[in-house]
C-alpha cells in the first residue's frame, strides 16, 4: 500500500477515537446549550425546549456564575504566578552548582506530581484541621491563633490554592530546569566579565532565554488552573458559603447533580470561551514583548 | 519480536478481565436482586439479607450501600444512564420526582395479590407520601422525623424545671444553659452545611404556594422561623460551623459542647453505642418546640419502590414483602433504633417500653410532609445555602426571605410550564 | 557571596522544600498505621504510638478495597496497552507518513487539545448509554483510549527518525506495517515506556469520569471508592490514611522506577515543542 493510504490507516484509529468519543460530544454539548435539557426531558424528550441563547444570558444574569467565576479568577491570578515562582525557584536552586543530592532532591520535589487528587485531599484536610491539624499545632507553638482554615470563607480558598501549588510545582520544575541547562554557559561568562552581579545575571540572561518556556508553563498553568475541579469537591464541597464553588464545579453542580444539561453545558462553553480569551491575552502579550 | 512480547502483556490483562467477570459470581443460578440502601440502615439490612435468603432459595440479594450525601444525585445519575438497581428504598421527599420521571413501577396490583399483606396497618401519612396522582408507587420502611436530643444533667444543672414546648421557653432554657455552661460551650448544634435543623423549624408553614408553583418564603411564619435561628446564633447559643469542623459529634455530645442536638432515630442506637456508660441516664429525646407550643417536623423516611425497568420485579416484591413484614420491623427497629410506619410493631414491647421512641412517637402525629415537587431537593438546598448567608450577616431576615423565594421562582419555572402546558393540552 | 556559605544556603533550602514535599505523604503512612481515634488529640501525633494493621484490615475485608484496587488496576491497564497502540500509530503517521491534509488536520488537533475535557463528558455519558457502556468497565476506558497529548508526544519523538531508514526499508520490498512493527517501534522505545507512563498515571488517577459513569459499587475505582469514603466515615481519619495509602503507593512506586522515562517524556513534550 502506498504511505498515503498507510498515513490514514494507521492514525486513523486514534482520529476515530477522538472524533467519536470527544469531537462529536462537544459538538452536542454545544447544541444541548442551546435547549433546556433537564431531568424532565430525560424521563421524556417531548418536554425538552429550544431556547436559543436563553441559558446563557440567564447565566450571565446569575449571582452565583459571577461568584464562581470570581472565585476561579482569585484562583488562577493568585495561584499560577505563585505555582511559577515556586518551581522557577526550586529549578534555579537545583541547577546551582553547589547543590548536593540533586536525583534525590529532584524526585522528593516531584513526588506530589504523580499523587492522586482525592489521596493527598484528604490527607491535607486533615493537615489543616482547626482542632487536631499539624498547622494550627505549628501557628499555636509560635503563639498565633489557630485558624479555621477550610471553614472560614476567607481562609478556605487560600487553603487550596497552597495545595494546588504543593501538588503541581514540581511538574513546572522539571519544565525549567531544562530550560535552564538549555542557556549557553558563555552568556553567563561574557555577563560576569562584564561585572554583572548574581541578580543582574538572572534579569538580563535567564529570564529573556527562559521567555518561550515561561510563555509555555504559564499557558499550561493557567489552562490547567482554570480547570479547577477535584479540590474543592473532596475538601471543601463548595463551601464555605460557596467560597470554594469554582466554574467547573457549578458545571459539575448543575449537570451531575441536577441534571440540568442544557444549563450545564453552557457553563462548560463559558469557562472554554474565558480561556481561549486568556490564552490568547498571554499570547499577544508575549509577542508584544518579543518572546516568540 | 514486539508482537510477542504484546502478546504477553494481553494475556494476564485477559486473565484478570475473565477473573474479574467470574468474581460477580456467574456461576450462582440463583436470581439476583440488586438492592441499593443508603445509610446507617443501609448498614443495618445486611443483617436481615441472610434470613431472606433462606426463606428464598432461589433468590440472591445483591446489597449495595450508598452513602447518604450523594445518594440522590447517584440515583440520577443511574436513570440517567439505564443503570437503576431492581428495588431500593427511596428517601420519601424523593418520590414525587421518580415518579413524574416515569422511573418507579405501579404497585397497586402487586400488594392487592400478595395474601396477608395488610397495607391499613401502615400509618396513613407514610403511606400517603408513596401515592401520587392515586397510584401507590412505595411501601414505607421505616419513617424518621427530627426532634432534639438533649442533656437531661446539664438543663437541672442550669435550672430549667420543664422540658420547653414553645421558642420562648426553648430559647429561654437555651440561655440558661449557655449562662451555665460558660462562653467555650453552646447550647444546641445547628450544623450550617445541613438544612434539616431550619427545614424543620421552619415546616410549620407551607413552604411553596399555588400548587407548588411558587415560593412562599416572604411569609410572616417562614419570616418568624428565620428571625428564631438567627437568633440562636447571634446570641451565642449556636456555633456557626458545619458539621466537618465538629470531629465526632457524639463525643462532643458526651463532653457537653452542646446540650440540644436536632437528629432522627437512628441516634438512639449511635448514642446508646457510643456514649459513655455513666451518661447512660443523663440524656434523652423531647418533641420539637413550635412557635407557640408542640411543632411539627418533617416527615421524612424512606419507602420501597422497585423501578420500571427492573427485570426482576417479582423477586423485588419477595424482598420488599419480607422486609415491611411485623415481625422483620421489629428485629429491626431493636437494631437502628428507627420506628416502624405501621402500627402492630409498635405494641411490642421492646417499641412500646422504649423511653427514647416515646418522644418520636408523639412527634410522629405532627409530622408533615414536605412539598411533593420534583425540584424539592434543589430548593432544600438554596434553603440551606441562604440559611448560612443569613447567619453570617451577609443577609437580613427579609433579604433572606427574598432571596429565597427569588431563587424557588427560578427554579419552579420548568414546572410552571409544564402544568400549564399539560393544562392547555387538557383544556382542547 | 561566599562558596561554602552559598552551599548551605541552597541545600539548606532545597532540603527545606524536600520536607515540605514529602511531609504530607510520610505523615500519611505514619497515621494510617495508627489506632483508630489516635490521631484525633492536640498535639497531633507525629509517630503511631501503638502501630496496627487494623485500618488496612478493616479496608480490605469491610470495605472492599481489594475490589477497588483491581478494578484500578484493569482500567488503567486496558487504558495504557490501548492508547499506546493508537497513539503510537498516530503519531508515527503525522510525524513520517505523508498524506492529505496531514499539516491541517494535526492542527485542528492541536486546537483541540485546548477544549477542557469536561465540556464533552455530559453529552458522552448520554452517548454511551445509547451504546450500553454506562456502568461497564469499556465505558470508563473511553475517554483515554486517544489522546492529542499523547500522539503529539509521540510525533516529536518519531520526527528524529532519519527518513533514509524507512525509505531504505521501502526499497527492499516492506510493507509499510512490517516497516512501522520492525523498524519503527524498536526506535520508538523509550517514548514508548514515558507514553505507558503518562497513560497509567493519569487513568489510575482519574476521578470525574469513573465516579459519573460506574454507578455500581462494585465496579468502582480506588479515588471513587475513596472520595466516598472519605465523605461517609469523615469520623475514622486513621482508615481514610490507609485508603490514601493504597490509592497513592502504586503510582508513586511506579514512578520511582520509572522516573528517567516519565521526567523525559516531559521534557520532549514541552521544551522542544
């Protein structure tokens, strides 16, 4: 057979796949959008309705949407920079010269990676238990109040967004470091013949050959961030007082629990419009500075 | 060389699927009845399965436990996607909406054939929460209502004579107690993710009006019931936290952070269990204060339904018979501590004799059910959320009110349209 | 700055951060050997005073964990033999076999992989419920039969094989199967075992999909089965350790063994994309 024939033969199965299991169920969730699918119109389609942009403005219209959105937001604006700062930090650490131990150091970081979501939740609700946590133990040896930490609406999401940030930085971390072996050691050696100092060095040659890789993981974090979901199911359910209710878990809320799809999937094709939007905000900010 | 070592790795991945098909126990000829059970009774049943099945020989019970919390949205789930169990018992606020889901079989034929089957002995209105639109869908299993649990030592200790029966003298003791008790300790937990404490003190109005079509949380009883549980905790007399922040509510209990716990039977055996032995006298049960005097609670329960598309309804009937049999009630009550919804085991007197159902039972006679419309669930849940919105400040009394019959219009709108849909498609 | 001081400095903190990594998990291990109740008094317990079994019995013979571990364990594995197949393939073709269309269509991949999985869930459970899979273990499996992020790593990988060994290959008569199963695979290796990897792991920690489409119990995966768990018995804080034990050590021991593969895989996905 020719390779032509061969080509669609052999990515053919995996295009079928994705075609058949994901294509086709986005396509209808973009259509059940657009109707009220509900509990009644699954017990009998006669009762189901087109309404055309209805759900979404009603959405639009809906507090408890804005709150989730908020919610999201605090979410991804406070935890994306932080989870970069800490990987980019524990890359830089691990890619100095005068670290020690450095497979066994690079696997103790990375080990919250390949954890479970709904494990390692239940062990951190338990860390930060108000009355028998390792945490409000630790603050009350340094004399500080124990904080309520998953129970109080302030604390709650601070709470996850830490964890999220234990649980994935060492995934980033190994993104940078070999981008940072990538970087020429002469250009650090012209630097400091110039007299350039530790810091100078880091802003004027790590950071601009970093770009194109902190474009990246600032793009996967965020997409994956936007996408919050297993956290606040297993340790908060959503609240309290819906502190934790994030767009996905309202999707989650409104189509799983509910059933109302239509409802549903329009929250699902908001959240997919706010990241492109993002995404695409990143992109042009980068190349606006020259990164690609 | 590849395919080979494929070939390989296929085998035991092959061996485990058949392995994993035998575990279901194909090789049983026995008919399998799958029953999903939700809760502590849940627990409970599977001491009552082995006896069936000896009576049925031909007949294997498939027990599957549900945890409370996402039982309803499992049970969705499962019609959503044409896995339902063969028989199940449904909470009673659930049925109306399996029922207009066209989930549930008609057992009207059934009981009327089934010899000695005496469906007057039921309680009318637990029976009553099985019919809709004249056809019995359920057969009630146990029913359960809320009434406070509360520390007989620490009320003497703080002076209060009698056992309150309205929301002064309850509030009234609640305050001696809390005087007594110092400001580390309350006197009653009202957890704030649940909505079964303010669903119960606010029952005794209706909670939805014109045939369930609207909201009427702006009503002067709703609006008294929101200013009383507000009240408790802006005085101190409840702590504003969830159920998750208290570690094990019936130590706690024990140890005296609270002195009044709204819950159901099933407590009575938890308590019985898990308190300490010299505690043993010093609680007890009491009917649920009202405004003015006694109050209602909600009549909740749950009931046998075994739906439509079940392949097994013969067998499911045999099981729901035995269990909704006398004597299997009483074996059961002696085990969970919840009450029969019939009327011949109570005369036993093990029931009757029991100082802890007695409170139950008088309460029993005013408990109502809650509003038969698909959406009760979800709008006992916007209950719930307001409700914590309202005890955080965030909201006043009559922006609560409100707030809540804005969000129960919204939500009732689909029915609205289908009532009046069905009544124009009457109507020509 | 000083050398000997820099040193302590950095491995000062990146023990630190060590800890901070590993903390959570070896306290986990420590409690899920601890009487029940133990770990519930201020000051928490650092160490089981008392060590037990009791937890890892009472989940394994009352709570049927031994049912969700191999339930985990065939899906994840059905999952990784599956989706290595067709990924490989695809990406095998995109990189090195032309043919119409291929630029456009792996571009529309691309913008694929940029919609969030669960836009697609509700509507695939209603698909597969026409289809009879809801409740089934094949039912769980769909969604990771395939992915774009696979045949992407896939087609980076395959794209270093020198185009004069396949044509070679062509030359002396080889249909293009015997070419991908002789020629291809052997060289495909490594990403092979990083694409197995990354397939286990993320079937063995999925937890959206298993806990919508397997409603019976006994057909549950072990973060399902967990996160239920973990919702009934909020109370027995010692068992829910043991259960996170379960769930974690498989994947956490594979990824010891296998980090080289895992850590590159990675790296070919991202730096040189």
């Amino acid at each position: 057979m020719s390779t032509r024939t061969a080509g669609w033969l052999f990515a053919g199965p995996a295009l079928l796949v994705i075609a058949l299991f994901f294509g086709l169920p986005v396509l209808a969730a973009l259509a059940l959008s657009l109707t009220d699918f509900d509990i009644y119109a699954l017990a009998d389609i006669r009762n189901l309705r087109f309404v055309g942009i209805d759900n979404y403005l009603a959405l639009l219209q809906n507090p408890l949407f804005w709150k989730a959105l908020g919610n999201t937001f605090y979410f991804v604006l406070v935890g994306v920079p932080l989870s970069i700062a800490a990987s980019l930090g524990a890359a830089l650490l691990l890619h100095a010269k005068v670290a020690k131990f450095r497979p066994f150091f690079r696997t103790a970081l990375f080990a919250p990676v390949v954890t479970t979501v709904v494990a390692v939740a239940v062990i951190w609700r338990y860390l930060f238990h108000t009355k028998y946590g390792m945490v409000n133990w630790g603050l009350s040896s340094l004399g500080i109040e124990p904080v309520d930490w998953l129970g109080d609406p302030h604390w709650a999401m601070p709470t996850i967004i830490l964890f999220a940030v234990w649980k994935n930085f060492g995934y980033n971390m190994i993104i940078f470091l070999a981008g940072l072996q990538a970087i020429p050691e002469d250009l650090y050696e012209a630097a400091r013949i110039d007299g350039a100092s530790g810091w100078k060095q880091f802003r004027h040659v790590t950071l601009p050959m970093l770009g194109p890789v902190l474009l990246l993981v600032g793009i996967l974090t965020m997409a994956g961030y936007f996408q919050l979901f297993a956290e606040p199911y297993v340790m908060t359910q959503g609240g309290p007082l819906q502190s934790t209710v994030s767009v996905l878990y309202l999707m989650y809320e409104e189509g799983f629990k509910w059933w109302n799809l239509g409802n549903a999937s329009a929250v699902a094709f908001l959240l997919f419009a706010i990241m492109t939007a993002f995404t695409s905000g990143l992109l042009w900010l980068a190349r606006k500075r020259g990164v690609e | 060389m590849l395919w080979a070592r494929l070939r390989a790795c296929c085998v035991p991945v092959l061996l485990l699927a058949v392995l994993a098909g035998c575990a279901r126990g194909d090789k049983d000829k026995r008919e399998v009845v799958r029953f999903w059970a939700m809760g502590y009774e849940g627990e409970v049943v599977a001491q009552l399965i082995p006896e069936f099945e000896r009576r049925n020989p031909g007949i294997k019970v498939d027990l599957q436990q549900m945890p409370v919390l996402s039982a309803h949205e499992k049970l969705l789930t499962a019609f959503a996607g044409d896995a339902l169990p063969d028989v199940t018992p449904l909470g009673n606020t659930w049925i109306a909406e399996f029922a207009q889901l066209d989930a549930l079989a008609p057992l009207d034929a059934r009981i009327a054939a089934t010899p000695g089957f005496d469906a007057a002995d039921f309680y009318r209105g637990a029976w009553d929460s099985g019919v809709v639109d004249a056809t019995t869908y359920a057969v009630p299993w146990y029913v359960e209502t809320r009434i406070p649990f509360y520390r007989k030592d620490l009320l003497q200790a703080a002076g209060v004579e009698e056992i309150p029966a309205s929301w002064a003298q309850w509030k009234a003791a609640m305050q001696a107690i809390k005087r007594e008790v110092g400001p580390e300790r309350y006197a009653i937990l009202l957890p704030l993710n649940e909505f079964e404490p303010l669903l119960n003190l606010a029952i005794h109005d209706p909670l939805l009006r014109d045939g369930g079509r609207y909201g009427n949380f702006r009503s002067a009883g709703f609006r008294q019931t929101l200013t009383f549980y507000k009240g408790l905790f802006d005085d101190g007399l409840a702590p504003k936290i969830g159920n998750t922040a208290i570690s094990n509510v019936w130590d706690e209990f024990g140890k005296g952070l609270f002195s009044f716990y709204i819950s159901g039977p099933w407590n009575i055996a938890e308590f019985k269990k898990r308190l300490p032995p010299e505690l043993a006298e010093k609680w007890g049960t009491m009917p649920l204060p009202g405004p003015t005097g006694p109050g209602a609670s909600v009549a909740g329960g749950t009931s046998f339904v075994i739906f439509r598309k079940s392949q097994h309804k013969d067998a499911a009937w045999k099981l729901i018979a035995y269990l909704a049999s006398p004597e299997v009630q009483i074996r059961f009550h002696g085990i969970t501590g919840n009450l029969p919804p019939r009327r011949s085991p109570w005369s036993d007197p093990r029931l009757a004799n029991d100082p802890y159902a007695k409170a139950f039972r008088s309460q029993l006679e005013r408990a109502v059910p809650t509003p038969q419309v698909p959406e009760w669930e979800r709008i006992a849940t916007e209950l719930r959320i307001v409700g914590e919105l309202l005890v955080s400040g965030r909201l006043s009394v009559d922006q609560a009110a409100a707030e809540l019959d804005r969000r129960a219009d919204a939500i009732l709108a689909k029915r609205r349209w289908m009532l009046d849909h069905k009544a124009t498609e009457l109507a020509r | 700055m000083n050398r000997t001081l820099a040193t302590a400095i950095v491995n000062g903190l990146l023990l630190a951060l060590a800890a901070l990594s590993l903390f959570p998990l070896v306290w986990m291990l420590s409690v899920s050997f601890m009487q029940p109740g133990a770990a519930s008094h201020f000051p928490p317990p650092l160490l089981p005073a008392d060590p037990t079994l009791h937890n890892y019995r009472e989940l394994f013979v009352r709570a049927g964990m031994g049912r969700y571990f191999a339930n985990s364990l065939l899906i994840s594995i059905g999952v990784t033999l599956v989706s290595v197949l067709l990924n490989t393939m695809a990406g095998y073709a995109f990189a090195k076999l032309q043919f119409a269309g291929r630029e456009k269509m792996f571009r529309s991949l691309l913008a694929v992989m940029v919609i969030p999985g669960q836009v697609a869930m509700m509507p695939l459970f209603l698909l597969l419920k026409q289809m009879g899979l809801v409740n089934t273990y094949a039912g769980a499996m769909v969604p990771g039969l395939a992915g774009v992020f696979g045949i992407f790593l896939v087609r980076q990988y395959a794209r270093s094989i020198p185009d004069e060994l396949l044509d070679a290959a062509r030359i002396d008569g080889a249909s293009e199967w015997r070419i991908y199963w002789q020629v291809v695979l052997p060289v495909l290796k490594p990403i092979l075992v990083t694409l197995a990897i990354f397939s286990f792991l993320g079937a063995w920690n999925d937890f959206m999909w298993p806990l919508i489409v397997l409603s019976d119990q006994s057909l549950q995966t072990l973060p399902v089965a967990l996160a239920s768990l973990s919702r009934e018995h909020v109370q027995d804080n010692e068992l829910m350790m043991a259960g996170s034990v379960v769930t974690v050590l498989p994947v956490l021991l594979l990824f010891l063994s296998l980090q080289r593969y895992y850590m590159q895989g990675l790296l070919v996905g991202s730096v040189k994309g």
